[in-house]
C-alpha cells in the first residue's frame, strides 16, 4: 500500500504481504503489529521511506525482507522518522538505511532486533540516524555500518 497523504493507524495487527510505502505525507502507528505472511518466491519490505515523515510507538513487526528500508539520495528520502519502544522480529533485514533527506530528525530508541540476519546495515547515507537503546537477540551481524559519523547506535 503506497502512502501519500497523511494515514494514522492505531490497536491493530495488519497481515500485509506488499507492505507499506511512504511516498509523502505521513505515516504514523500506534500499537500496530505489522505481519509479512510466508512467501513462496521471496519476501518484501515491510515499511519502505522514498519520502514525507514517519512516527511509531509500540511497532512490531514479523517476518520480512527489511522491517524498514530507507532511500533517497542526497536532497530527497525520508525527512524525518521517529520510532520508539517497538521490536523487530524474524526479518531478514531489521533496518537497510540507503539514503533519506539530510534535514530532519530520524530518531530510534528503545528497540529490540531479534531473529534477524541483519540488525542495521547502512550504506551511502547522507542524514543522521540515532538508535539508542537498541537491543540484539540471535542477530547475525548486528550493525554494518559505512559511516558511523552519519548512524549512531548505542544500547
């Protein structure tokens, strides 16, 4: 499901094999559990940012390729993206950071990364990403970062 205008979706459990994608304006959840159904010939990005803004409080989500995948190149991308208290589970990819605007604050705290192959993988990016409070449980590679002056992490 593309998103560009503004979607607020708050107490649910959404089963969405395509995803989400923020395409402008805004998403925000609240107390949401996003669920990537069994894929035969391969999985998707559960929440992929090209642009706009993103909030989340009490996230969860199961089973994907990426729980959330940024792009954007230099002037363009997500602008700003705030996530707290919320857990990644069973994904391939918990964050694929590739881009997003460099203005704006993308903020992470209090997260959990478990039964991932990849926790946090960064490359290319031109903004400033804040994890803080960031735990890892059976999680492959925790962190590949390219440029740990532009992604923080911290526990």
């Amino acid at each position: 499901m593309e998103v560009r205008g503004n979607l607020s979706i708050t107490n649910s459990v959404i089963n969405a094999p395509l995803g989400l994608v923020v395409e402008g304006g805004s998403l925000t959840l609240r107390n949401v559990t996003l669920k990537a159904p069994v894929h035969v010939s391969g999985m998707s990005d559960m929440v992929t940012l090209d642009a706009g803004s993103f909030s989340g409080d009490s996230v969860t989500v199961i089973g994907d390729h990426c729980a959330f995948h940024f792009n954007g190149g230099q002037s363009a991308g997500i602008g700003a993206f705030q996530l707290t208290n919320s857990a990644v589970k069973s994904s391939v990819y918990g964050f694929m950071i590739l881009g997003g605007a460099p203005q704006g604050t993308k903020a992470i705290s209090h997260l959990s990364i478990s039964n991932t192959a990849n926790g946090i993988e960064s490359a290319g990016e031109r903004a400033h990403y804040r994890f803080t409070g960031v735990t890892f449980t059976k999680v492959q590679t925790p962190k590949s970062i390219s440029n740990p002056s532009t992604v923080t992490v911290t526990p």
